[in-house]
C-alpha cells in the first residue's frame, strides 16, 4: 500500500496544534475506505475520540490536525485499518487495535524477554495487548501467587480467568476456584428473599461472565456440575485446603487484613492463586483497613510472589474510560494540593 503525507499550517492559523497533515491511500479501493470508515463514519469517530484529533475526508484523501504527535499516530492508525480493511472493521477491531497501536513504542521493548504468553481459550485471538499486560500473563504463569491491581478495564480479572482456563485446559490444575468477598452481604441486602448464595450472586456475576466468554455457557454449565469450576463467596473460603486449583480472589480491595491472610493460607499443593483489586474503589466501611492495600506491604519482598500494578495506559475498554480515569486522577490530585494549601492565616 502506498501513501502520501504531508503537512501544512491550518487555513486562519500558525499555532503548531492547528498545523494540519494531509494523508493520501493508495492503491484507491473504495470498499477499503467504506470498511475504514464505518457506518456513517463511525470508525473515523472512534479514532478522533482515542487520540484527540480531527480527521475529515475527500475520497481517499484525508485530513488531520491536532497536535504533531497524535496526528502521527493518527495517520498509522489509518494506514494500519486501511490495510485491514478488506473485510468489515468491526467496532472492537478498532478499538483494541487503537490501544494496540497507543501501546506499541513500549511493548517490543516489554515483550523481547521472550516471547508473549499464549493462552489456550476459546478465544484464540486473546493477548496480551499492553506491556504491563503482557507482565501480569508472564508473572501468572511463572509464579505461584500473582497480585494485579490497578484501576477498572485494564484486564485484571479477565485475564486472570483466561489464564485459569488456560492451565485448566492445559491440565495443569484440575479445578478453577473463583471468589470475592461480598461486602453488602450483611444487612444492607437482608431484606432480599433467598439464602447468602442467593444474596451475593450478582457481586459473582462478572467471574461467570468471563468464564461463559472464554469457554463457553455449555461446557461451564458441565464443569459446574462436576465441580471442576466453583465460584463462592469468600467467605465460603473459610476451613479449606485447595489443592492442584486455579484460585482467584477478584474484588481484593475489599478484603479486610483477616480475610487476605485467610485466603492466602487456603493455597495448597500444585495450586496457584491470582489476587486482583482496584485500591481506589475500596468500599470497606469507613476507618477499615484493606488487606489488599496491608498485603501489599508485606509480601512486597517475599520471593515466589509477583506484583503487576497497572495504569490508566492499560485500560482495554471504550477509548474514553482512560480518559475518565484520567480526570478523576487529576481531580483527585486538585483537591490533595488544595486541601494541603495553608489557609489566608497560615495554618492547613
């Protein structure tokens, strides 16, 4: 595929932002550049929204600005889907593929240890799509107890499945053992109609989902049945011993010190355990530690036990989540200065 770029200051303006990049697709195909664009453009949206540019198009002639940086990225992007545009671009082949591409100066020189881990799921195409990302699968199947952190949609929990399936499939381990602690378990659902199973379900919703995903409703529904797969709450955890399992404990954040030293001594012969947890969506009760956040602290040293703490960089989900995460970051970051800031008399 041959393309042209080239650069000229935007009409009415001289600011390097407003500096346009003019992107020319060769050979013309106009399926090519339908099934680049998406329904009404759609495509086009997805890659402005991700990388903070404009893009307008005149056949195959496109436009871009924004700053220099993101629209060079911009301009792979393009050249990247145009030449996978041969079939429909679906909406996740974008997306994942945006964050691919936003990942890409850093993930050879993260991945060139060796090569990625593979999995072996339903999903064939499943990968990690991040460096940290890429670490976590590497520290899963090289530790025997890996804790992944970080904030929502960067793939902690998936992944951490994925990887079970994987051993599980692989005959490594013969049973998969997922569970979170139920905070609102207690009173505030007692009102609900049913037994504590019943009552914390839907806080194991997302395990079920993930599991559904990568193997299948039919064949979790079997190996639920001969219980090969269980999915309980922590508490449930309690007084066991599990053997040649792939544990994960989702949700750590909300694990009280008791509780994480209760579950990590649960771990027995030829078993592996991944904890997973966002630190800043603890919702204990007011003045309660977490024994994610204690965990952290102690076992930081203990050899055997990785460590994966992810960014925003690494959110797979909707291009705008990292953005939010983003802003709630420099929110939060706005009222810790100002709360510090000495008053008009001196004091803070």
């Amino acid at each position: 595929m041959n393309t042209h770029t080239s650069e000229r200051p935007a009409a009415h303006s001289s600011p390097p932002k407003s500096r346009a990049t003019e992107l020319l697709l060769s050979p013309v195909n106009n399926k090519q550049l339908a099934n680049l664009c998406g329904a009404l453009d759609e495509n086009l949206r997805q890659i402005e929204t991700a990388l903070d540019v404009s893009i307008a198009r005149r056949g195959e002639r496109f436009t871009l600005r924004g700053e220099a940086g993101q629209r060079a990225r911009a301009s792979e992007a393009l050249q990247q889907f145009y030449a996978q545009a041969k079939d429909t671009l679906s909406l996740d082949d974008i997306q994942l593929g945006l964050i691919e591409l936003l990942n890409r100066p850093v993930r050879h020189s993260a991945s060139s240890g060796g090569p990625e881990p593979a999995l072996l799921t339903r999903k064939t195409e499943l990968h990690g799509r991040t460096p940290r990302q890429i670490e976590y699968l590497k520290h899963i199947q090289e530790h025997d107890i890996t804790f992944g952190t970080g904030p929502a949609g960067t793939g902690k929990t998936y992944l951490a499945v994925a990887s079970a399936v994987d051993a599980f499939e692989r005959e490594l381990v013969q049973r998969i053992v997922l569970t979170r602690p139920a905070v609102e378990a207690g009173e505030r659902l007692g009102f609900l109609p049913g037994d504590l199973a019943q009552k914390v379900d839907p806080y194991l919703r997302p395990l079920y989902d993930a599991l559904y995903d990568l193997m299948g409703f039919e064949r979790v529904g079997k190996l639920f049945e001969r219980g090969a797969i269980e999915i309980a709450p922590l508490a449930y955890m309690r007084g066991r011993t599990l053997n040649h399992a792939f544990i994960i404990l989702d949700e750590a954040q909300n694990t009280t010190p008791e509780q994480m030293k209760m579950f990590l001594t649960r771990i027995g012969i030829g078993a592996k355990a991944v904890v997973t947890g966002d630190v800043t969506q603890i919702d204990l009760q007011r003045g309660q530690k977490s024994g994610l956040i204690e965990a952290r602290q102690i076992l930081r040293e203990v050899r055997g036990i990785a460590f994966t703490e992810f960014l925003k960089e690494d959110v797979v989900r909707h291009p705008l989540v990292a953005r939010i995460v983003s802003a709630y970051e420099a929110h939060t970051a706005a009222r810790e200065v100002h709360a510090a800031a000495p008053d008009e008399h001196g004091e803070v």
